[in-house]
C-alpha cells in the first residue's frame, strides 16, 4: 500500500490554532521537488515571521491521529538570502523529542530510528508541535515558513528507501549485496582495541561490505530492531551502499529474515501470541514486507538451536524467497560439516511442487575480520532499476537475481529464454504452448574453465559445449516446449565447487 493524497482531506478539520498567521496551503507543493518525491504530504503548515519575531518562539500544534507509526517532517522558508534564520524541533504530547536548529531542513522519526538530532520512541496519537525558534530576520524582512507532514501508518512501503530518501544510483544494472548479517545488536562479534572480541559496532560491517564492492546491505540481528537507529545515522555518510532494513526472525522451528519494514514481528513461535508460522507469514504480508527462509537445511540440535526449517505447514504461496547458500556450506572443510543436504536441494524440490520461489545467497557473517570468506561471501545480485529499497526487494520478488559463490566482484550469469511470446530473463514466466521453439541463452563472464549445468526441473539439459573457455562467453540451447508447466535454470561450476548459481525461468502452457 503506498500513501497518497487521501488523508488531506481529514487532516483539516485536526488543524489547530497555530501562531504566527498560520494558514494551511491552498495547493499541495509540487512533489517532484521533495525529497520523499511520489508521496503528497498528510499536512501543509504555513506561516509568516516578521520583524517582531526576532529571538521568540513559536509553537506549531498539528494532530497526530491513530495508527501512525512514523512521523517525516520537511522545512522550508522564504528570505533565507536576507539572513533569515528559523530553528526546528518537535515535540510530542510528552515532551521534546529533538532539536536540530538550522542543520536539517527534514527529518524523520519513528519507534525504532530517527535522524539524527531526533529521538526515536513510540508515536502518539494527539498534539504535536514544530518548535520554531527565530534566531534572526532583519528589520524589514517578512518570511513565510511552510512544513510538510507525512504519516507512516502499518505496513506503509517507503517512497524509495526507509534510510534514503532517493536512489542511491540511478540505472538499470546488475547490483550486488549481503543480504544477511549480523552486528553487536544480536551475536556479531570483532576485537576491541585491546583485541578483545566484543560485540561488533555496525559501521564495521558496513565497512567491509564497502571493501568488498558491495552496492547494498541488510544487516539482519536476530529477533530486533534495535540496530535501525544506527543505520538511519550511517546511511548517508555511505552514499554508495544501500542499507536495507531487516531482521533475522529467530524462532525453535526455522530463521528467516524479513527485509522492508522497521516495524516489529514477533517471532515467538510456538508461544501464546504466535500458535503456527502462519501468523508469522501474516504480519510479514500485512507489513508488505519480504520474507527469506534462511539456511533452511541447517541442523537443528544443541549447536544450531532452530536452524534448519521445520516449521510444518508452511504456506509457501506467502514465502518469497529462499537463501538457498549460506557462507556456512561454503566454508567445505574448514567449515560447517554438518549442513547434510544443500539449501540448493530443498530449494528444488519446491520448484518442484509448482512454487515460485527465488533463491538468494547471504553470508551470515558475525565476523567481519573474516576477511575474503565474510561479508559478501557469497553476493546475491539483482537486476533492478535502480538502487533503491523498492528497486531491490521487487527484483528478488521478481527472481531477476543470481548468487556468486565466490563472492567476487564482476562475476555474471544471464539466463535468458527466447520464445514466440517474447522473452524472459531469470524469474520471469515465458509462455511455452506444445511445439513452440525456444531458444535459451546462457551469458557468463569472468568464470574462465567454468561449466556451465543447464537443467529443466532438476534434470539436466545437454548443452554440447558446455565449457566456458574465455572470459565473456554467450552459449545457445533449441528447446522444443511440449505445453506442460517446467523451469529452466543454469548454473556455473569450477572443479565441482558451484561459482554462479542462477534463478529459474518458468515455462507456462
Ligand atoms: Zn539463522
Ligand atoms: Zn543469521
């Protein structure tokens, strides 16, 4: 659900008296021009400040009404080339919740984060004032100030991004992240100053993942929000690295991570409040939020509490995606023997059964001295527009994504299928009615003495050479379709080891 223009309307009749000849706008200001761009604002305050302001304040009322979970706020006034000075805060119905005088023109807060400046806290219903301050207008001068007001109610999709009001870059592209991770706010650890191993700042974290070429993160603690408020700080001093909210629902039947929301979801499964992981699937959709089954045939004993999935009666139409390689199958010998089965296979035998489900890659790292085999080991990479929270989370919903084993920086599989209908690249539905020739495409760059494995349904395909013997390789495969529902996936392999794992194209009558 995206916000629009409709509560407006409602929002008059709340206006109260505010000082300095306020008046509510005529017109909603041109959109384009904020930073929160498609979304019109639930309130338009406006005012005048003159001469005879100079050093007083002036508190603004506005209603907040029920149900609103974040409060985002913009602020502008006129003569600012005359020396006008106007200072900003906020207040709730308890108190000061912030200052941040003539250093930000916008802010947001909310339950778990804030800009900086700002206190985050739960967001009560009632009156609620900006705390204007004029620190300086010169004797002549008359300003008008105007303040935008926007209400974030449950399971509102952020206008671009939760942490970034605008695209990080701009551009269809392959994009590459670590989907799951963690820092001192649950289990990731690193050495203090003294070497000691101490609950591990984020910013390190994020740090690594700069080092290791990464466009976006999610830093996904277990069964919290705690960490948002951080990465609301760090976000824009990281202007290249999209940070991704998430959390690592933790649970005795099965981890996951939900990405999209900074609201909570109780992940006591099994208690009073949440009988069956249906309940769980439900507040991940009313949240409109994405949700990853993560190392799904991970043990689960007394090393690994919960980790691999067993939740029974899973409705799997309400998953989106599967993290089908997790760092810890990678590590091979040196690292976690007891994962028995391949996440790829449980994966599989899903996509068997007729679900959709896309596969992505997380490093679940608690240790960013790890070094090569941490963050970003492996890399998920999606085809999106643009590097946006939306942009991100529609393409793994849309399987527009392929896992680099390795972790590596320009590694790349494009499985495309060519049909009469058209064309469809990895995760889309190509219509394949009985005799239809298709042809399927393979591209893969820098995985030089790779082999390429093209199967249908888990069964493989013969691709005769399936050799990657350069740098930049395109291979081809004539399909004839025989009408029935199948998916096609390709993969890459050097010495039996997987380096790009691919996302299904499915095949309809
Ligand atoms: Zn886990
Ligand atoms: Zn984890």
């Amino acid at each position: 659900m995206t916000k629009g223009i409709r509560r407006v309307g409602a929002m008059l009749a709340a206006l109260l008296t505010v000082f300095c000849t306020p008046q509510l706008a005529a017109a909603l200001p041109d959109r384009a021009s904020t930073p929160l761009r498609s979304v019109a604002p639930d309130l338009v305050l406006t005012g005048e400040i003159g001469p005879q302001d100079k050093l007083t304040f002036h508190d603004v009322p506005f209603a907040v009404p029920q149900g609103v979970v974040r409060i985002s706020v913009e602020f502008d006034y006129t003569e600012r080339d005359k020396h006008t000075v106007i200072d900003l805060g906020i207040s709730d119905p308890d108190g000061v919740r912030g200052w941040s005088g003539s250093n930000k023109s916008s802010f947001t807060l909310s339950r778990t984060d804030a800009t900086p400046s700002y206190l985050p806290g739960a967001i009560h219903a009632g009156t609620w004032k900006l705390n204007l301050s004029v620190s300086a207008i010169r004797p002549d001068v008359h300003a008008r100030y105007t303040a935008r007001v926007w209400f974030w109610r449950h399971g509102d999709i952020p206008a671009v991004s939760t942490f970034s009001a605008a695209p990080l870059k701009t551009g269809a592209h392959w994009y590459r992240g670590d989907l799951h991770m963690h820092t001192a706010h649950s289990d990731g650890s690193c050495a203090s100053l003294t070497g000691r191993p101490v609950p591990c700042p984020l910013y390190h974290t994020a740090e690594a993942a700069v080092a290791h070429g990464l466009d976006f993160i999610a830093l996904s603690d277990h069964n919290t929000g705690s960490h948002y408020d951080a990465v609301r700080e760090l976000q824009p001093a990281f202007d290249t690295l999209l940070m991704i909210p998430a959390v690592e629902v933790t649970t005795f039947q099965g981890h996951a991570n939900v990405f999209g929301t900074t609201e909570p979801v109780d992940a006591r499964l099994g208690g009073p409040t949440v009988s069956n992981v249906g309940a769980i699937l439900d507040q991940v959709h009313d949240l409109h939020a994405l949700i990853s089954i993560n190392h799904p045939t991970s043990p689960t004993d007394e090393t690994c509490r919960g980790c691999g999935w067993s939740a029974p009666d899973t409705d799997w139409s309400k998953v989106q995606s599967i993290e089908v390689l997790n760092a810890g199958e990678l590590w091979g010998a040196m690292g976690d023997a007891r994962v028995k089965r391949p996440g790829v296979a449980f994966w599989r035998d899903l996509l068997n059964e007729g679900h959709h489900l896309t596969g992505v890659g997380g490093s679940d790292n608690h240790d960013v001295e790890l070094g090569r085999l941490g963050v970003g080991f492996p890399t998920t990479v999606v085809y999106a527009p643009e590097l946006s929270e939306r942009a991100v989370l529609d393409a793994i919903r849309a399987g527009h994504v392929f896992i680099d084993a390795r972790g590596s920086r320009d590694g790349l599989l494009e499985l495309t299928a060519q049909g009469p209908s058209g064309r469809a690249m990895m995760g889309d539905t190509l219509a394949a009615p009985a005799g239809a020739n298709l042809q399927l495409s393979v591209h893969v760059a820098h995985a030089k003495g790779g082999r390429i494995t093209l199967e249908r349904d888990g069964a493989p395909l013969t691709l005769p050479d399936a050799v990657i013997a350069s740098d930049d390789e395109v291979k081809t495969l004539q399909l004839a379709a025989d009408g029935k529902s199948h998916w096609i996936s390709a993969d890459v392999s050097i010495g039996g080891r997987p380096v790009l794992i691919g996302n299904p194209i499915y095949l309809a009558p």
